[in-house]
C-alpha cells in the first residue's frame, strides 16, 4: 500500500487490490474517507491515524471497510447509501465473502454501517480537520458522493475519471446519471488542485481535466448507441468486460 502526501494534513492511499483509495485528513482526531481491502492494509491503516469519523463515497464493498481498522469511530454516509446498505447489505456482504475466499483472506464480516451518521447531499459535515462539503453524484451506482475538503484545494471523487479503469455505468442508473456526475465533478475540478479517485492514484486538475473528457465522450458515444474504443486499458480483459456490461446498461435504461 502506498501514501501521497498532499497537504500537510492529507494522504491518499491506494491499495493492492484495484488501486482503491482511500484518504486521510489528520492524523489524530481526523477523518478517513472510504478504505483499502486487504486485512494486512487495513491493519497498516489502523497505525497511521486515530480518526473520528469514517465516510465512504459509495456502498460498495472494497469502499466500506474502514470501520474495521477504527472500530470505535464515528461513521457517516449520505442517505442514498443508508438506503442502499439497508436494502442490499447481504448481496454486497456476499460480494465480498466472494472475493475473500478467491484470495484465501479469513473469514470477516462486512461492517455494519446502520449507526452512521445519516446526511442528504448537499451537505456539509464538520471535521476537526475542517469543512467537508458532499455532493451527490449517482451514476457509477445509485449512490454515490464526491467530497471538497475546505481550504485544501483536495476533492475526493469517489468512482469517477479513474487513470486504471473506463467507466462503469450502474445497471440500474444509466448514462445520464453518470454524465450528470462527471458535470458536477468537473466544476468541482476547476476549484481543485489535487482529485483522488476512487481507483488510482491522485490526479492534478489538468490530468483530471483529459479523463474527464475521455470519459464524458466514451459514455455519451455508449449512450448513443454506438460501440466507441475504450478510454484507457483496452488491453484489460476485466476492462473489456466493463465495457460490455456498459453497453447492456445503456440498452436497459
Ligand atoms: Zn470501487
């Protein structure tokens, strides 16, 4: 697991496995946005910092995992993912056992996120490490947040203009949701110094600028129908398989 330091009080990090991010605002008292995947990388997080709030940017599962390097934190999510861990929290509890027992991890459970804080996007949450201002960007899922850290020029995007991975259109959300969030996502760039994906690593505003473009061109050529080239890592079967599951998802919304 490796850190970038990007502020004197923030850190990205990326794990092994996917490159999942997660960042780190403060070292005592802070708050830690989403989580690496491995116990080994969630065990060297725990040493890192004592935050007292953990958020994530979407319910997925690599995304969920910090509750178990800070058992005692505070948690906070915005509502569309309360809704969502409430009604699929079993599928995507399952979606992890699965990828654990491929990679022979012992057994573990996902956490539970149902005491969490609870706020509707737009929101902003007070941290000791300052404002953190949510907006909702559904697209990639049904939920789905990205994160101003006040006065850091730092956004946390969650699953969007990823340097490794096309776009994922959710199977249920269309391309329309996913354009809408790149158009929020972009005026959040122009504020922005540093953008952390939620897979990869952390990106200047002018290398987010170009994967934004790729990708708004890549999603509306998907939307219109057509069968357009790959943004980034055509050479990638698991890539390709996206690209496939994008074109279905265009065709069933
Ligand atoms: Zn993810």
């Amino acid at each position: 697991m490796k850190y970038q330091q990007l502020d004197t009080q923030i850190w990205a990090g990326h794990s092994s496995i996917w490159s999942t991010t997660h960042t780190i605002l403060g070292r005592e008292m802070g708050v830690v946005v989403d989580s690496p995947v491995t116990p080994g990388e969630l065990a060297a997080l725990a040493t890192r910092t004592r935050p007292a709030l953990v958020v994530t940017t979407h319910a997925d599962w690599d995304h969920l995992l910090g509750p178990m390097a800070f058992p005692g934190a505070d948690l906070a999510i915005e509502h569309r993912t309360a809704t969502r861990l409430t009604r699929e929290f079993t599928t995507i509890a399952d979606e992890m056992h699965v990828w654990d027992n491929a990679n022979h991890t012992l057994e573990r459970q996902l956490p539970d996120w149902s005491s969490a804080q609870v706020v509707v996007a737009p929101a902003t949450l007070q941290s000791p490490c300052g404002a953190l201002t949510l907006y909702s960007t559904p697209g990639h899922t049904e939920d789905g947040i990205a994160i101003e850290i006040a006065d850091s020029g730092v956004v946390i995007v969650g699953d969007y203009i990823s340097p490794c991975e096309i776009p994922q259109i959710g199977p249920t959300t269309g391309g329309a949701h996913y354009l809408a969030a790149l158009t929020t996502i972009d005026r959040l760039i122009n504020q922005a110094e540093w953008i952390i994906p939620g897979h990869g690593w952390p990106l200047t505003a002018t290398q987010a600028r170009v994967i934004l473009h790729e990708d708004r061109e890549y999603v509306r050529a998907v939307l219109a129908g057509d069968d357009p080239r790959l943004p980034r890592c055509a050479d990638d079967d698991s890539q390709q398989l996206t690209h496939q599951r994008n074109l279905a998802a265009a065709r069933s919304v």
